[in-house]
C-alpha cells in the first residue's frame, strides 16, 4: 500500500487523502465535531467519571511511590542493600506488567467497572497488609500483590476516557487524567517521609492510601459512568480474537514505535524516582555546612516532582492542540523533544548534586518538566492509532513492554552498578568489610544514574521515528471506524479494519 495515497470506498462516495491530509472520515469527524467541541457540551457524570478516574490515578501513584520516600529507613530495617532495596520496585513492577495483558484481554470483552472494583480493591487491602509484615521476601511479595491489583486500574481506565470523547476534548481529558502521575508521584514522596516522621516509624506512610482506596471503589461501583466501547466515535465494531489483536498491534508501525519510545521513559522515571531523593540526600551531605534529613530531601524532591507534573502535563496537552491543527505530525514530535531537552539537563543536575544546593533541583525541574510533556500526549496517540474495540489490550500491551524493559529493571539495575562501582570507588578498606564512605556512595549512585540520560536519548529517536507513521495510521483507524458506521459491518468483514489489523 502507497503510504502517501490512501483510497477507500465508503457508500459509494469517494475519499482520497494525500500527503497528510487527515480528511478520511470527514462524515464521522464531523458528527463528532458537533458532539464534542468544546468543554462545555460535557455533562456532569462525565466530568464526575473524569474526576473519579484522576483521583484513583492520584492515589495510585501515591502508593507506588511512598516507598521511595522513605527508602533509607526500608533499608536500614531490613538490613538491605542497593540492590535489593532497588528489587523491591522491581517486583511490583514484573507482577504489574506480567497481569497488564491478562486485564487488557478482560476489559476489552467484560465489565470494565468490576474488573477496577476488583483491582484497586487488591492494592489497597495488600498495601495495607504488607505494612505490617515483618520479614523482607514476605514484604516484596507483598509489593508483587500491590502490582496486581494496580495492573487492572491502570489497562482500563484510559480507555474508558476514550469512550467518551473524541478529539480535543480527549486530549484535554487525558491530559487531566495523566496530571495525576506527577502529582501521585509528588505526594507519595511527601505522604510516606511526613507519615512516618509524624509516627516515628516508616510503615504508617503506607497506611494512608488504603483508605483513599476505600472511597475510590465506592465511587467506581456507584458513581463512576460506564460507557460502551467505541461510545463517543459511534463505533459499531466487536472484538475481534486475541490473536488478531496481538498481531494488529505488533504490526502497527507508530505504536510500536511509540511503545518503545515510552519504554524508555518508564526506564528513566522508574530510575530516577526510586533512587532520586537517596541520591540528592547523600550529594548535599557532602557539601560543608549542609545539615539536611532524607525527609526533607524528599518533601523537596516530592515538590519539585508535583511542580513540574503541574508545568509539564499541561504545557505538553496544549503543545499537542495548538501544534496539531497545522502539523498532523506534531504529537511524536512533542514527545522526542521533550526527551531531547530533557538528557542535558538530568545529566547536568546529577553532575552538580554534590557542588551546589539549588542547582540540582532547578536542574531536575526542567528535566522533568521537559520530560512529563509526553504523558498525556503518548496516551492520546495509542488510542488514535488503535480501534476501539481492541484499546484496553493496546494499553495493556503497552504496559507490559514498557515496563518489562523499562522501570522494572532501571531500579534493580542502577542498584547493582551502584553496589559494583562502590567496590571499586571504595577502596581497601571497603574491600576488607568496612563500609564505603559516603563519597564512594555517591560517586557509585551518580555513575549509575548517568545510564538513563543515554536512555532518554534513544527515547527521543524514536518519538521521532514515530512521526513518520502517525497521519497514516491514524487514518486507517478513521477509516474503519468509518466503514463500521455505514456499512453495519462486523470487524471481520470490513476491508478498512481488515487494514487496520496490520495488512498492507
């Protein structure tokens, strides 16, 4: 098939696009154009879901994250090292990622809103159980659980987000949604080192999200809309089998590639959150006259996480609009640059943690800020790019590689170049039993943080590779879609969907 020359036949009227013309549907973008054009032709319940779907985001992430607030004091009573402080991100990661598809599979064919009853139900009871437990293999299976029960949450929701909305107001809706990660992700630094400060003991930060948990499956069960897949495009399309899905996505060329680019962010953001506040801790106790708390470190860098969550999301979903209207191309454009920006500056605040007490952090705000500006804008692209009836395995799918090569190794792994590099940079006396001093932990730490400004590189590539695939694949998307419409046809029958499992 010619990638610049698209030709459908729909009800006998002709459609031909060229170039990046993304008129293929014009029938179906107009009547959602009408439904959906503005903020103000949303209802109530749907802003009510929206918001009940951002709050168990938020409290999501915060769970996920309390740890690294306090992973100083996890260490020190579990009598743990680098590498097995950095394995307990890592099993929650592998059971979260490992569950992803077997949830995707669910919720693109049963009921979207049990199976997150169910899910956030698991975490928070497992989180709250696992805070008690005095044995560290026990703790981390524990953590396994909490992966479980996140991994059904986080397949469904965007795609209950894609079925009611279409276009800008979609985009406007993810971004709200994917807000929450950053924010999550902030307050989970400040709840855990707050928690456990006020208790004088660590496990009482893991205690607070199981009650939010508690509201949270109350609200999905009674209050939270449950549309029909395909809702908001007037999609008639069924699931097609399992098989054909895995093949439809493996064959999607901007997918897959902006699978792999987002795999790259899952390697860094899980690195950097884990070992973050350890990190600036140990760089600012090197420096003279500093007297500062991990606590503290945490609340900052809980701040600084929030802050550029609130600058980055935000700026990265209004890039998208403005810039989308004139340049088809302009989301995996977005999303590369902002990786590109954002390598020079993590590697700057790595380098200078140890010399300067505001630099890193300004520093680590403009990286992050640059490198939150995909998050809205990558979701938004997987669902274009993938039919409805088939977006919960698309997003589960997604989950599974990004995290399998992504954050559920990048702790463990910085971890483990961290521990070898404090052999060497520790001298004799480290070899001999002695504990390492605390430059040696630093340098190890710093060393081994590097990797994922590298990673952040090769992210970026291939965002930009992405760019290449966007227009045409999102067409043949509306092109099914389009077909499904007028024809009454079921998946199996239409040649437009035919396209859109994979064939050329």
């Amino acid at each position: 098939m010619d990638q610049n020359s698209i030709t459908p036949n729909t009800s006998n009227q002709q459609l031909v696009i060229n170039g990046d013309n993304d008129s293929a549907t014009a029938l179906l973008q107009e009547k959602q154009t009408r439904r959906r054009e503005t903020l103000s032709d949303v209802t109530f319940i749907e802003y009510m879901t929206v918001g009940i779907l951002c709050f168990v985001n938020l409290i999501n992430y915060m769970d996920r994250f309390t740890i690294a607030g306090v992973l100083n004091d996890v260490k020190k009573e579990f009598n743990i090292k680098d590498d097995d402080a950095g394995l307990l991100q890592t099993v929650f990661v592998v059971a979260y990622m490992v569950f992803a598809p077997i949830f995707g599979y669910l919720g693109d064919r049963y009921s979207r809103r049990a199976i997150m009853v169910f899910g956030v139900a698991l975490w928070s009871i497992t989180t709250l159980v696992g805070s008690f437990i005095p044995n560290f293999a026990a703790f981390a299976f524990f953590r396994g659980l909490v992966g479980i029960g996140e991994a059904s949450y986080s397949t469904i929701a965007p795609t209950i987000i894609s079925d009611l909305f279409v276009g800008n107001v979609r985009s406007k809706m993810l971004a709200f949604f994917y807000f929450a990660i950053p924010v999550g992700s902030g307050f989970g630094y400040i709840v855990g080192s707050v928690a456990g400060a006020a208790a004088g003991d660590w496990r009482w930060g893991l205690r607070v999200t199981p009650f939010l948990g508690a509201v949270a499956v109350f609200l999905i069960a009674f209050v939270m809309q449950n549309p029909e897949r395909g809702q908001a495009e007037d999609s008639r399309m069924k699931p097609t089998t399992y098989k054909d899905d895995l093949r439809s996505l493996v064959k999607n060329p901007s997918f897959m590639l902006s699978t792999l680019a987002f795999t790259c962010v899952a390697f860094v953001t899980g690195a950097l959150a884990w070992w973050g506040p350890q990190f600036i801790y140990l760089g600012l106790t090197l420096q003279p006259g500093v007297n500062i708390t991990l606590e503290r470190v945490s609340l900052t860098f809980g701040a600084v996480t929030m802050a550029a969550g609130a600058a980055g999301v935000p700026l990265g979903a209004w890039l998208g609009t403005a810039l989308g209207k004139r340049y088809p191309r302009a989301h995996p454009v977005i999303c590369g640059a902002g990786l590109l920006v954002s390598a020079p500056a993590m590697a700057l605040a790595i380098l200078l943690c140890d010399g300067y007490y505001y630099a890193s952090f300004a520093l680590m705000f403009i990286a992050e800020t640059a490198l939150n500006l995909n998050w809205a804008i990558v979701a938004d692209m997987s669902l274009y790019v993938v039919i409805p009836p088939r977006r919960s395995t698309a997003e589960a799918f997604q989950i599974l590689i990004s995290h399998m090569f992504g954050d559920a190794g990048s702790p463990y792994l910085v971890g483990v170049i961290s521990e070898a590099l404090k052999r060497s940079l520790g001298g004799a006396g480290a070899g001999a039993g002695e504990a390492p001093s605390s430059g040696a932990q630093f340098r190890a730490l710093q060393y081994a943080l590097f990797v994922t400004c590298f990673v952040e590189v090769i992210g970026g590539v291939f965002f930009l590779l992405t760019a290449l695939y966007i227009v045409r694949d999102k067409l043949k998307v509306d092109r099914a879609i389009a077909e499904a419409e007028t024809q009454n046809a079921e998946p199996s029958h239409s040649n437009a969907q035919d396209e859109a499992i994979g064939g050329e």
